[in-house]
C-alpha cells in the first residue's frame, strides 16, 4: 500500500511539473499575464489588439459625429497609444507595447495591410475612368504635377535641416513628392457617397480622377521603393523593368484566365465559390511575394490582384463582403496604431520645427486645391463646384500614412520628419469634408448621368416639369397617376406589389363600351399616361462594400433582385417602370425618398409595411399558452413596431422610424401599406372600407378610394362619422377576445391584448407627427368647408352634372353614409367588423391625421386601449395615426393604407 501511494504521489508531481514546464506558468501561478514571451507571444498580442480595437471604437463614435473618416480615430488612437500621450505614463509602454513584441504586432499588421491593399484595388473600377478620360486625366495629372513640384521644392530646406546626410537627396525628394501627389481613393469614396456626391458633376470628376490618381501614386511609390531597394540605377531600372512586365502579365494573361474560372465555377452568377475564393487567395500571396523578392513592397502585388478580379455581376463586391470586416475591425487599426506609435508629437518642440510643419501643411494643400481648381475650371466648371473639385482631392487619409511608413522602414524619413506628415494627413483629411459642405450646400449641386455637359436630372425623362400644372389633380383626372415605389426590403416586395396593383388604372371594358348607343351619351376621363419610378434603397453603412455598391449604383440597378421583380410585375401588366438605387447612411433615407419622388415629379409615394411574424421571445407561441403563462400578454403593436422597452432594435422598429420620417419630409402625398399577413380571404374581390373624419388626409384618402373603385372589381363603404354628444353602450367585442381568458378571435391576425402594466418604450426621434400647420378658427373652418365640398361631389353629386362614365360607374359601387355618434373611433371598428363577416377581403383606408379638424379623438383612443388592455406607445399613433390606430389594434382589416396629403407652401 506504502508503494502504490508513493507511486501515485510521484505520477501526480511529474504531471503538475510537466503541465507547468510546458505552460510556463499561469495567472494562478503569480505570473504577469502581460508578461511578454518569446516562445508564447499570443497574450499579448491579444491584450494589445483589444487596447487598440477599443481605442480606435471609442474615438471613431465622437468623430462620426461630426462626420469624420474612421481612419483618423485609428491614427488618433495609435498617436494616443504612442509616446505622445499614455507613453509618457511610467510603465505603460513597457507593459503593453514592448519593443520587442513589437515584431510580431508588425507582422499582422502588414498582412491586414496587404488584405487592405486588395480591397483597395477591388475597389477601384477603370470603367469610371473610362467614361471620364478627359475631365478626369486633366484633373489627375494637374493633382499629382504640382503638388509634387511644391514636395520636391520643398524637400530641400527639410533634408539640410531634419534629414540625416547618409540619406540620398534624390530618395527623400521622391518620397516628399510622392507624398505630396497621393489622393486617399478608399476614403474619398467614402466622403463622396456620405455627402450624396456620387450622383452629381463634381462627383463623377473626382471619382474618376481618384482612380487616376491613386494608380500614378502608387507606380511612383514602387519607383521610389525600387530605387532605394536597388543600391544602384541599373538595379532600378532592372526593378522597374521587371515589375512592369509582371504587373502586364497579371493585368492580361492572368485576368482573363480568373474571367474564365468565374465563369467555369458559376462565382459570377452565384458568388466565388470555396475554389475560387482558394485561388484568389493564393494569387495575392503569390503576387505580393513576388513584388517584395524583388525589391519592391508586397502592397503592390495585392493591389495589382485586386485590379484584375472580375467586376462582372458583383463579384468584386461580394468578395469585398467576405474579407472586409476582419481586415477593417482587426487588420487596419493594428497597422495605423503602429503608425501612430511611430509618431511622436513631442518631437515637434521648437519653433523651427512647428514653422516647417505649418509650411508642410499649407504647400501640401495648396498644391492639391489649386491645381485640381485651375485644371475644372479651365475645363469649363464654374469656380464654385472646380473649388470644390480641388477641396476633395486634397484628401489624403490612410493613403499618404502607407507612404510615410513605407518611408520611415526605408529609413528615408526620419522620426521627426514622420510626425510631421502624419500631423499634415490628419490635418488635411479632417478639413475635407467641413470645407466641401460649405463649398458645395445640396442646393447648389448639380446631377448629371455621366458628363458636366448633359443637363441636370431635375425631372423626369418623359414626364413634365416640377412645376408643371399637370402635377396637380384636375377635373379631367382628379386623381393620381405619377407614383414612387419604395423597396428596401425583400418583405415588403408583395406588399408593394399588391398596392401598386390597386392603384393602377384599369382598361375600359369592352362590352360596357358596345352598350353605348350615341357617341354624344358617351363622357369619359382624359387618362394621363401613368409613370411608376421604382426606387431601391440601400442603407451605407461602414463596409467598403457598401461605398463599392454606391459608386455602381447605375450598374447595379440592373442586376439587383428587388428592382427585377418588380420589372417583370411592370412587363406583366403593360407598365411602363423606370428603376433607381440609392445607397445612403440610414438617417438620410427619408431625405432620399423625398428627393427622389420631387425630382420624379410624383404624385403619391407607396411605402409598403410588412409586421413582423416574431413572438414574444420570452413565452415562445402564444396559441400554446398555459393560464400560468399568461401573465405576459402580446401587444399587437409589436407586430408592426417592435419593442424598445429591452433595448430591442428590431427590423419593425427601424422601419417605423424610416415611414416616421417620409411622412415628414415628403413633399408628395404618401400612402403607407400595412400588410398585416393575413391570407384567409385570398382570391375574389376586395371591399375598401373607409372612416371619413374630416381634414386634408381623409380628403385624400376618400379620392383614393374613389379611384380605387374604379377597377370593377373594387368595392367600398365610405361613412362620414359626425360626434354627438349623447352616450351609448361600450364597443361589443367578442367573449373570448382576451388573452387573459387563453383565447383569441379566430378571424384575427394578432392577439389582442398585454398587461396594463406593460409599455412599449419608443422615444420619438424628432419628426414631426404631421406636417400641417397649427389649427387656428379660419383654417379649421376653410377645412370643414373643403370637408364638406369634397362629400358633396362623390357622395352626393348634381343629378344635372355630366359625369364620366367610368367615375358613374366607380361611384355605383360605393356605398356613401352618415353617422352620428358620440365615440366614432368604436363605431368604426363596430362597422369595420361587420362587413369583414362579409368580405373576407378587406382593406380599410384611413387618413392619418385629423389636424385641421374639429375634434380630436386622443381621448376615445386612450379608453380603447384601455378596453383592449393593451398600451399604445406615443410614436405609434404619430405614425399612423389615431383611426389606424384603433384598426390596428381591433385588427379589422387583411390590409391597411393610411394617406398622408401634401399641403401646399400658400
């Protein structure tokens, strides 16, 4: 027994040294985990990622703000990072950034600088240049000759007095003068599409010129690396020689063989498949291999493969997709925080220095805006949009920092010298933006479809003017017949197709028009030609796919799935549909909407809203509910709006904030489609049921029905509800409509109810919940009287009038009444209900604001939700409005349209 213990002691202490041998110790042995190993670099490593990944976040948040590339947060916090802030905290930089682990922070930050490299030239479409090769060949050479003749001026007085003499002149003039010409193409991109400057003259040049200029720059960089890689002129040119035959090679042979294998592997139709992918992959290396054996930086072998992966059907973009987030999240910043550990800002200590600095900064814009301002507007813009043109080129962002370090590990620059150009590209960066915003307002700015020389987009190609009368509606065709569709969703698509089905016009029946016996007998509405522009939103988020979708929008359009259905739904009923795309940051999608539809000259924007189908995660299926469980009950409202209450920021919820938002700065009439997902009365006809209060939106929304109806197979309830003061009995509603009594309505497409005690939290994002002005006796009587004209001419017309046949017979199929009730709201849904036990396809359309009107119904609506057990959040009934509200929540209808008119600026 003594020797089994002692074995089994012996194994036990062999294994516990062992595990310690080999792994060296551990946070639960007193061992630094921070502590830098040779043999084991990868804690600290991660240590230094998460410090740097967190800094470059935190200051990129505050700078978005004001509209700032992401790039200057990462040099920021690598400054920050470096000797010029945390450095100077005794033991920081020993702990977190030792010199020696510093190697290997180097080494993946160059590989995420090649990966970057390759999206760079992913990025970069030579068919832009192409297009443009006047305009932008003139802009790119005029940017890149003069600003490296100020560099190379300039070069001189900053090597007597900061550059060491074993350094060659000849290679620190280049690098200046590199520096100096470089445009940062990635981040002017993103500058282009946030300022919504793509689609404009000034755009289109800059965009062009960018490609121009980041190709020059970068075969100037090669030649600079070469030379001072080569020892001797002969090896250079030997170099250069070399580098160009291969850069031939892969932009000939090789890209037509990796069209080939796109094609062979099905990577263009369906995305780059595992193969393909593995190829491209193995090329980059292979390239940047290449380049760096002989002489030249590994950069420009994956920028070159980047060049020559195929653009056809969004292969570039797709491949950016797979790559870009690890690259942009991990890969960059480790790579501009070495930059910014290499700038030190505390060398820049005595007025000589800070006076060579600001003459940096000066020369290095001056060059840039005044070359590219003279060659635009000697190419015919004016002086405000070629100032602008200089201003955007000017951009030099992560860019001229790849320069720099290339530079710096060359030992051509020096650490001072360094800091001051990185100080420049910040500087000149940050001003980029601010200074073409009050360059170049919205107002000011002119689109055009390629070239500064066709006209503006300011109409629509084969629709009238913005001004023109026949916008408006008229007595030959009171209604409307110019219509943006918005998709941005796959969803939403049947919902927008459904509406846009409604709304369209039918032809004239045949046999109606063989019953007619005299010509004279015969009165009919002058049908306009009905024009549909389909428009595609894409939300730019901080991808540089996203920037690549927005620099191809025209190209893109033709390929995207969304605009194709809805080309074929055009195709199928004889409609003629033009399509658009859009890539926008999210808050200025409501902006996009609206321009989009006055640019058009459209008469009604159709949104369409499809509910989410998800339950309450908390309680899964609500039909499987136990009286236990029943202690949360569902909002109906989470169906179309989401819930914010646990920092939820559902699909729904986002959507609401985007129809918030059109609602408020369209200046067309809206109409918003809530499908609510119910099939149960598929096929047949529909009947239209319509609430009619009063106010500008129900004028409009009882027009809409009236031309709704005149497709035959269209019917409708239209009811003018009038209040009273006297009571009635509490709105009927059936025994087992309470999910508390662990049923729901059968017919219904939502349960009904949630706890009193549970509230929806939305805050209100600033729109305002109407556009109309605030009521006043004389608007509110001018709207009773419109009110009261617009009843009169449908529900009620001169039997003396001449009517045209087709709106005869559209208003035979409307039923016209009045009610008079002290609760208008529950007699609505009390009628709402009684005809869906009729038709089971119902469609209720409602005004969406009762501004202007005489009563308000928040107080009705308030004892409903009560009655319903159910709280409806403030941006709900903002949103909609009050009466769709109460159908929303009663669930009366398979569909919804809520109508928002425009008001007119007099």
């Amino acid at each position: 027994m003594p020797v089994l213990s002692e074995a089994t002691i012996k194994l036990f202490k062999t294994l516990t040294d062992r595990a310690v041998a080999e792994g060296e110790g551990g946070l639960l042995t007193g061992t630094d985990p921070s502590a830098f190993n040779t043999t084991d670099p990868l804690r600290l490593w991660i240590i230094q990622v998460g410090v740097i990944i967190m800094m470059a976040q935190l200051l990129s948040l505050g700078l978005a703000r004001i509209r700032q590339p992401k790039v200057i947060a990462e040099v920021l916090g690598g400054i920050l990072l470096g000797p010029t802030a945390l450095g100077r905290i005794p033991g920081f930089t020993e702990h977190v950034f030792p010199s020696e682990s510093l190697p290997y922070l180097s080494l993946v930050a160059n590989i995420g600088l090649c990966l970057f490299l390759f999206l760079v030239g992913l990025e970069i479409d030579t068919s832009v240049v192409k297009r443009n090769a006047r305009l932008s060949i003139i802009v790119s050479l005029a940017g890149i000759a003069l600003p490296f003749a100020l560099g190379s001026g300039l070069s001189v007085p900053l090597y007597h007095h900061f550059v060491d003499p074993s350094v060659h002149f000849t290679y620190f003039m280049l690098f200046t003068g590199v520096a100096y010409s470089i445009t940062a193409f990635p981040v002017l991109c993103r500058i282009l599409t946030e300022l919504k400057l793509l689609d404009t003259t000034v755009g289109i040049v800059v965009l062009s010129a960018g490609v121009g200029n980041d190709v020059v720059g970068w075969s100037l960089l090669a030649l600079s690396v070469a030379l001072v890689n080569a020892g001797s002129g002969l090896t250079a040119l030997w170099i250069l020689f070399v580098c160009i035959a291969f850069a031939i090679f892969l932009l000939w042979p090789v890209k037509r063989v990796m069209l080939w294998l796109a094609r062979k592997t099905g990577s263009i139709e369906n995305g780059p498949t595992m193969s393909y992918m593995t190829v491209v992959i193995l090329l980059l290396w292979g390239a940047a291999f290449f380049t760096d054996a002989i002489g030249v930086n590994a950069i420009f072998g994956a920028f070159l493969v980047g060049i020559i992966v195929p653009r056809e059907g969004g292969l570039a973009i797709t491949l950016t997709e797979k790559l870009e987030d690890m690259v942009s999240i991990v890969f960059l910043p480790l790579y501009f925080t070495l930059s910014g550990l290499n700038t030190n800002l505390g060398l820049l200590d005595n007025g000589l220095t800070w006076a060579f600095t600001i003459a940096i900064i000066c020369l290095s814009f001056s060059g840039k805006f005044g070359g590219c301002t003279l060659a635009a507007r000697l190419s015919g813009f004016g002086w405000r949009e070629a100032s602008t043109i200089g201003s955007l080129m000017s951009c030099k962002g992560l860019v001229e920092l790849i320069v720099l370090n290339v530079g710096l590990e060359a030992g051509i620059l020096s650490p001072r010298v360094f800091s001051m150009f990185v100080l420049e590209a910040l500087t000149l960066t940050f001003l980029t933006t601010p200074l073409v915003s009050a360059l170049y307002p919205p107002e000011l700015r002119v689109r055009a479809s390629d070239l500064p020389g066709k006209r503006p987009v300011t109409r629509d190609e084969d629709g009238p003017d913005r001004e023109s009368p026949l916008l408006a509606a008229n007595d030959d065709w009171p209604w409307r017949y110019r219509f943006t569709v918005v998709l941005d969703k796959l969803e939403h698509v049947p919902g927008v197709l459904a509406l846009t089905q409604l709304v369209l016009p039918k032809p004239p029946d045949p046999s109606a028009a063989m019953s007619v016996t005299s010509a004279a007998e015969t009165i009919d509405l002058k049908k306009p030609e009905v024009v549909v522009n389909a428009l595609r939103l894409i939300e730019l988020s901080d991808r540089t796919s996203a920037v690549m979708k927005s620099s191809v929008a025209d190209t893109l359009k033709d390929t995207d799935p969304l605009l194709g259905i809805f080309r074929m739904f055009g195709e199928l009923n004889d409609l003629p549909v033009s399509t658009s795309l859009s890539v926008v940051p999210y808050e200025d999608l409501p902006h996009s909407v609206a321009d989009h539809a006055a640019r058009h000259a459209s008469q009604l924007i159709l949104l369409p809203w499809l509910p989410s189908t998800s339950q309450n995660p908390m309680e899964g299926d609500l039909t499987n509910l136990t009286p236990k469980a029943s202690k949360y009950e569902y909002n109906p409202f989470e169906a179309f709006f989401g819930s914010l209450s646990k920092g939820d920021k559902s699909g729904s919820t986002t959507h609401s904030q985007f129809v918030r938002g059109v609602f408020a700065q369209s200046k067309s009439d809206v109409a918003l489609f809530i499908d609510t997902g119910d099939r149960s009365g598929a096929g047949g006809s529909h009947h239209v049921f319509l609430p009619f209060f009063g106010g500008p939106d129900d004028r409009l929304a009882l027009e809409f029905v009236v031309q709704l109806c005149l497709n035959p197979k269209m019917t409708a309830t239209i009811v003018r509800y009038i209040k009273r003061d006297a009571e009635v009995p509490p709105l009927e509603r059936p025994e087992n409509a309470y999910l508390g009594d662990m049923a729901q309505v059968p017919s219904l497409p939502f349960p009904l109810a949630t706890p009193k005690d549970h509230t929806i939290g939305i805050q209100s994002i600033g729109f305002a919940d109407t556009v109309y002005a605030p009521q006043s006796t004389q608007t509110r009587l001018q709207s009773e009287t419109a009110d009261s004209v617009t009843w009169s001419r449908y529900a009620l017309p001169n039997p003396g009038a001449d009517i045209p046949n087709s709106l005869r017979a559209a208003l035979s199929r409307i039923e016209f009444s009045d009610f008079s009730t002290p609760t208008p709201l529950r007699a609505a849904i009390q009628r709402a209900s009684a005809i869906r036990a009729v038709h089971r396809r119902l469609l209720i359309v409602a005004g969406r604001s009762r501004r202007l009107a005489t009563e308000s119904h928040h107080r009705e609506l308030k004892e409903i939700f009560e009655e319903y057990r159910t709280t409806g959040p403030e941006l709900v009934t903002r949103t909609i409005g009050d009466v769709a509200s109460s159908m929303v929540i009663s669930s009366s209808a398979s569909a919804l349209v809520v109508l928002q008119a425009v008001i007119p600026l007099e």
